[in-house]
C-alpha cells in the first residue's frame, strides 16, 4: 500500500499519455486494485487527459499537472490545467445510441468516465483554471465473500422482541478493535440486510482501513462477554474539515432498549472535542421517526431538510422497504464554542432561518447586505456527483458576474445526467448570498435550511429536484422544528 501524494506535470503532448497511463497503472496495482479497475481507473484518465490536450491547452508548449491522492478507500486523480475555460452545462448529455453505426461523439468521454470510476466532479478554480477529480473506491471482499459466508440467521426484520434482555447488559464503549471489523459488518448485515446505504460497512478489511486512515472513527459497545452490542462511527472527508458526521449506527436487537446509542455519542462527542472538532452533524430518515427520536436524545437540533436525497429501499430492515426516495432530517450539535459569527440571511427566508439559530442555541450577528458590494469576475463553484446516490452537490466558493450563468449551465448538465437530488451549499458569512438566493431559486432551487461548520462558517442549503415527484404523506417527523421546517417548504417550493 502506498500513501503518498504524486504530481506528474507535462506539457501538452498526447505522446505523453503511455507514460501518464504507466505511472497510474504500476499507482493503482500498489494501491490493491485487480487488473480491471486497473483498466478502468486507465480508461478513464486517458479521457480525462485526451480532453485536456484536445479542446483545453492550445498550445503544445503549456503544461497540465496529473496528481495523484491515494487513501484506504482507492485513489483520487486531479487532472488540473490552466487552459481555456469548460463549461460542461454546454456540453450535451450523451444518448445511448440505437446501433453501432450512429454513436454520438458529443458527451461520450464524461459517460466513460463516470462508468468507469465512482466519482467524478469538475471544478472551476476562475483565475487559478480548472481540476476533474476522478474517485476510484478500492473494492474488497465483503462479509459474504468465498470464504465468509453467512448463514440466513435472525435478523431485525423478522426477529420479533422474544430475544430481548430483561435487564440491562453490562458493557464498555471504546474504540473498534481491527479485529472486530467482522462482527461490526455482521451486525450491520443482520440489522439492515444488503440495504444499509454505505457499502463500507459490509467490507471488514475496507473498514479498518479507513479507521487506520483517521477520516473515521468506529466505536463499539462491548459487554462483559466480548459481545459487540453496538457500533457507531464519525466521519470526516479531510482532516481539515471542522464538522464530522455521525453515523454508521446499528445495535443489536436483544441490546435495544437500554440508551447504547445514547453512550455511544457520549463518548464520540468526547472525541471530537479532543481532537478539535467545532460541530457534529446527523442525517436521520424519515421513513419512521426513531432514528429522529435517537439524535434529539443525544443533543441534536434539526436544521434541514432534504427531500428525497437518498435512494429507495434503503434501511429496509427497520420500516420495510420505502418505495420512494428517502428524505432526511439535518441535525446539528456544537461540540465546542462557536464565535458570535455575522451572517447576511436572504429577506425572504430570514424568518424560518433565525427560528432554525434559535433552535440549535447560536447566537449569530444578522446583518444586511450591501448593494454597493463587489462581485469578482468569475464564480468558483465545484460540482460533486455521488453515483451511488445519484445525487450531486454544487458549492459556490467565490460569486463572480457570471454566477447565475454558470450555475444555471452546471445544473442543466446534472439534469442531463439524470441525477435525481442537487444541493447546492452557500456561504451565510458572504453578503453576496443574501442578495443574489432569490436569483438562483428562479432556477428551481428551494431552501433545505442551514448547517453551520459545514464547508463554510455558516451553511445556507438550497435544493434541487430533477423531475422527482415525491409522496409528502410518507415523510414522518418527530421534532416541532422538522415539521416546521417542512411546511415552510411545501409552502414555498415552486
């Protein structure tokens, strides 16, 4: 396994490509991949870097830079150029085509790419150029593998409570010991069967990995009989980032019942602070309300709203299986003490915002915005699909003039590509966003609500749904505060 960071820069000349490709072959095989993600990660960068060269860089003099970010869940490659500016909302969506002999060229290399890698975002850096990223995840054997099969034994959607303890178990919360990744991903498997959202936790070796990595942090209850009553886990997507998630929980169904997952975010909430985490943030579904009980138990306030943000059928182990899109309740708890920051909200949203400050105890400094502020020239946004969600994520690091513009060309490339949910993050520390919201909702965007750490000092969340016609009557809420946040919504969504 490999570790370090790699930066190959090259002038542009597509005579470069065998070497390009040898060095993120021989990259890969050290990283663990098999010969056939080899091939893709391969295919995919050749797309990458033949775009570059082709339609970026006009001159065989300039260079580009391919870098290279391997971690314990396969490898990122940034292909970064200064070169004539992209707009991928201006390149069509490519249609499969009815035979062999009319295959359309326009949109062929972005649907190559997306096939052959899991992520794949763009990102307009204004005066600095432009990056893709390409995300390979790193596949490995999973609870069910050759080896390691299970038997179809009791699990939460057929157990009933016969099993349940009558009294409370004695048990110690600590850190996942490598060598219980395997009754972790068991747990999981027995809790939600194959519909848990995150894959990680069905591969045992790929979960100790990425607690080695440090992006997250498994915790588990023990009782006094070695016996794992309980997982739950914080993540985060670098080490820089000041918010984690919490999540990735299951408990066993005979340990249910006596507040494991209470002291399990106890302890996680320790952590973050001792490792200088400002804030912790929660996704729970709404298909039932229990998940929504739990987090409002261990000191979360919803703050957002999501409407069908995450696939069908997902959690099917403790509601049945939902046959629309999952919508999910943001919530948030301080873990340290946040500085009485300024925010600039939208007028028209200012109301449900301060009720949302209110809600989580923040004290914030609401001002108004100058119309006399200062755009730059270009907008720097950056664009991230989640394939396994088929949702992607726009944040808006820098508003320029053309804003709007390229936001509008963005979200019409998304929509080509068929995702179902787009949020779009902005920044509430920015004057500039309490002017120009009411401009981008004309673009079908509506309020989700707001997370504070995330991306910026203060999050405004915004929201995208292409074509997506959901059952309001499905969604349950728990808090006053969630029911609020969705009425608000219902009332004044296009």
């Amino acid at each position: 396994m490999i570790n370090g960071r790699s930066i190959l820069t090259v002038t542009s000349e597509i005579n470069y490509l065998p070497a390009i490709q040898a060095f993120a072959k021989e990259c890969s095989k050290a990283i663990g991949f098999s010969d056939n993600d080899q091939e893709m990660i391969l295919l995919a960068l050749e797309e990458a870097v033949a775009n570059v060269i082709g339609h970026a860089l006009e001159s065989a003099a300039q260079s580009f830079q391919i870098i290279f970010e391997p971690s314990a869940q396969g490898i990122k490659i940034i292909v970064k150029d200064k070169g004539l500016p992209y707009d991928p909302g201006l390149v069509p969506g490519y249609e499969t085509p009815e035979d062999i002999e009319h295959i359309p060229s326009s949109g062929l290399g972005s649907f190559i790419m997306r096939k052959c890698v899991d992520e794949v975002s763009f990102l307009n850096l204004g005066r600095e150029g432009k990056e893709l990223h390409l995300v390979k995840h790193l596949p490995s054997r999973s609870i069910i593998g050759e080896r390691e099969v299970l038997q179809p034994e009791m699990n939460a959607k057929h157990a009933g409570d016969d099993n349940r303890l009558a009294s409370p178990p004695v048990f110690q919360v600590r850190f996942m010991d490598p060598s219980e990744a395997l009754e972790v991903c068991r747990l999981f498997y027995r809790t939600y069967g194959y519909t848990y959202m995150s894959e990680v936790m069905y591969y045992p070796d790929k979960l100790v990995k990425l607690n080695r990595d440090g992006l997250m942090r498994s915790i588990v209850a023990v009782t006094d009989q070695g016996e794992i009553a309980g997982h739950l886990a914080m993540v985060r997507e670098t080490f820089d980032d000041m918010i984690a998630e919490t999540g990735k929980g299951a408990v066993k169904q005979q340990f249910r019942g006596f507040d494991i997952f209470t002291v399990m975010q106890e302890f996680l909430n320790d952590h973050a602070k001792d490792i200088g985490i400002k804030g912790l943030y929660g996704r729970a579904v709404t298909v039932h309300t229990f998940s929504q009980k739990m987090t409002e138990k261990t000191g979360y306030k919803d703050c957002a709203l999501l409407l069908g943000c995450v696939p069908a059928g997902i959690f099917q182990g403790k509601a049945g299986v939902n046959t629309q899109r999952e919508t999910c309740v943001f919530s948030f708890q301080a873990v340290a003490e946040l500085p009485d920051s300024p925010v600039y909200l939208p007028p028209h949203h200012e109301s449900i915002v301060r009720k949302i400050y209110s809600n989580l105890g923040l004290e914030r400094q609401f001002r108004k915005s100058r119309k006399d502020s200062r755009l730059a020239d270009l907008s720097v946004l950056r664009t991230k699909i989640m394939s396994d969600a088929n949702s992607a994520e726009i944040t808006i690091g820098q508003y320029g003039t053309d804003c709007v513009r390229v936001l509008r060309a963005h979200l019409k490339d998304l929509c080509a590509k068929k995702i179902d949910h787009i949020s779009l993050l902005l920044n509430l520390g920015d004057p500039v966003t309490s002017r120009i919201c009411k401009e981008i909702e004309g673009l079908g965007f509506f309020i989700a609500g707001i997370l504070p750490c995330f991306h910026f000092t203060d999050t405004l969340i915004l929201q995208y749904l292409n074509n997506l016609v959901l059952d309001h009557s499905t969604i349950e809420l728990h808090s006053p505060m969630a029911k609020e946040i969705f009425q608000y919504i219902e009332k004044t969504a296009k």
